[in-house]
C-alpha cells in the first residue's frame, strides 16, 4: 500500500517537531547545570594535542556514517541516491541514541514498526 508524501509530511509539521526539541533542550540544559563542576570543567587542559583527538572522534564519526551510506546504497542496488541514504542513516542514528539495539532496542522498535 503505497501512501501519499504530503500526507507524511502532515503527521510532521512543524509544530510539532518543535515541541518535542525544545523539551529535549531544556532537559539536557537542566541536567547539565545541576551537575556542572567548575572545578572539573576548568581542569581539562585545551591544547593542540587534545584539540587534534578532540578533530579525529568527529572525523571517525563522519567515516562510520559515510561507509553506512555505501553499505545501504549497495544493499538497495543504487536504489536510493546519497541524499535517501544519508536521511536513512540518520533515522538509523536517532533510532539507535533512543533505544540502544545494547539494552533491547532493536527488539522494541521492531515490534512498534
């Protein structure tokens, strides 16, 4: 059963996508300042050296997503353009920081959906 786009893009307007990330925000703000140590905070030392490994997690994050990308383009024969793919991944990423495949994720959202 084939459904319609605008009818998808419906069910996500913009308000209400903002909602649910603001609450996010405000969370993630809440349980950072309640927990903030100034000492500890100051007592990380930023350097060329901690810059340089600080650059290469973000470079190997970029690398993993990108070979996701190859790998589900192969998988669908080309199916999909670079563009589908990397929506994909990014579901995929989301899916994954919600309910971690780890702790029975997977299992969850394969019964949902």
């Amino acid at each position: 059963m084939q459904t319609d786009p605008r009818e998808i893009l419906k069910v996500f307007s913009p308000k209400k996508i903002i909602w649910p990330i603001l609450i996010g925000l405000c969370v993630t703000a809440f349980l950072f300042l309640k927990d903030f140590d100034k000492e500890a905070f100051s007592a990380v030392k930023w350097n060329l050296n901690s810059s340089f490994w600080f650059f290469l997690a973000i470079v190997s994050v970029v690398i993993r997503d990108w070979a996701y990308m190859i790998r589900i383009r192969v998988l669908t024969d080309q199916y999909l353009d670079w563009k589908r793919a990397f929506i994909v991944i990014m579901l995929w990423e989301f899916r994954s920081a919600l309910a971690p495949g780890m702790i029975g994720g997977g299992f969850i959202f394969a019964i949902l959906f």
